[in-house]
C-alpha cells in the first residue's frame, strides 16, 4: 500500500510539473483599432490691434506702418489661391467735424515687399514701392497681397506703411479710425 500511495503522488506530481510546465496558448494575430481626425483648414488674416503712425502737420504727411499682417493658408487645397485687400474707414478727432476728419481717400496704402512666405506658387505684393501706393476707401478694396497656384498650405506676411495726407484745415488732435485686411 506504500507503494502505491508513492506512485501515486509521484504520478500526480508529475501531472503537475508538466501542466505547469506547458507553454499557455497564444492568438496568431491581434488587431488594434486605430482612429484619425482630418479637420478643415482655413484661411485666415492676422493684423495688429493697434499701430501709432506717428505725427504731423495740417498739409504735411505723416508715414508710419502697421506692424506684420499675415495670411495663414491651412485648406490644404489643390488651387491654394487667395487675395488679401484693404479698406479704411474715416479717420476722426474731436466731434468729427470737417476739420476734425481725414478720409481714407487721403491715406495711401503700401503693402511693400513680403516679409515671409512658406509653401509654393507665386506670392505677390499689391503695392511693391512706395511710388505704388494706393488711397484707401471706405468701400472699394484695395488689393493687399495675393497668392495664385500653389497647392496646399502656405504664409504670408508683410508690413504695410500708411502714408497719410493731412488736410490743410485739419485741426489739432489724435485721429482714430480702423484700418480693415480681408483674405479670401
């Protein structure tokens, strides 16, 4: 009876060590879910917020520039064409009499030269010389920049001058009026 409690408790260890001992069964394959989001790009402008152009006298000019304008292409399209225009509203001081007022017609727009540009196609300035420069209106655009062909994303920025012409009659003050980029 020894003897078979011994084989027997033999036997079942070794039942144990080899069932311990095999390797677990593992899945030839596995997948993995993966997901992605593609989001719509835009076009977009960016201008300072404000810009002190300087000063002067009734009759005089007074040049000063905005600070960088940028055009931000993100459409990812295959004609990555775009045009950046200007307009200006009426400059005013005091109670915005006659003498308290410069129009935009009286304030000429230079875009100059690109500061920086990114992507391909052909960038190109509105105004390239001061000799250019165009009057701003209130209501007809003025064209800033623009970009034709090309494909996909692209930049642009430059700093354009204002050059303004005051009015013999102006009077003394600060004049404040909003100068407007579009990109489209």
């Amino acid at each position: 009876m020894r003897i078979a409690k011994i084989l027997l408790a033999g036997a079942a260890a070794a039942t144990m060590v080899g069932f311990l001992a095999a390797p677990a069964a593992a899945a030839p394959t596995d997948d993995t879910t993966a997901t992605f989001e593609v989001l719509a790009g835009t076009l977009d402008i960016t201008a300072p917020a404000t810009a002190d152009l300087g000063d002067g006298a009734p009759g005089g000019t007074i040049t000063g520039q905005l600070g960088v304008v940028t055009v931000d292409d993100s459409r990812g399209a295959a004609d990555a064409s775009w045009e950046a225009t200007v307009t200006a509203t009426v400059f005013q001081t005091g109670g915005g009499t006659a003498p308290e007022t410069v129009l935009p017609s009286e304030i000429d727009y230079w875009s100059g030269p690109e500061t920086a540009t990114t992507g391909d196609g052909t960038f190109t300035e509105g105004q390239a010389a001061a000799g250019d420069a165009e009057p701003l209106d209130t209501v007809t655009p003025v064209i800033a920049f623009t970009h034709t062909g090309g494909t996909g994303g692209n930049t642009a920025a430059w700093n354009p001058t204002l050059v303004v012409n005051v009015p013999l009659d102006s009077i003394a003050g600060v004049y404040t009026g909003t100068v407007t980029h579009s990109v489209a």
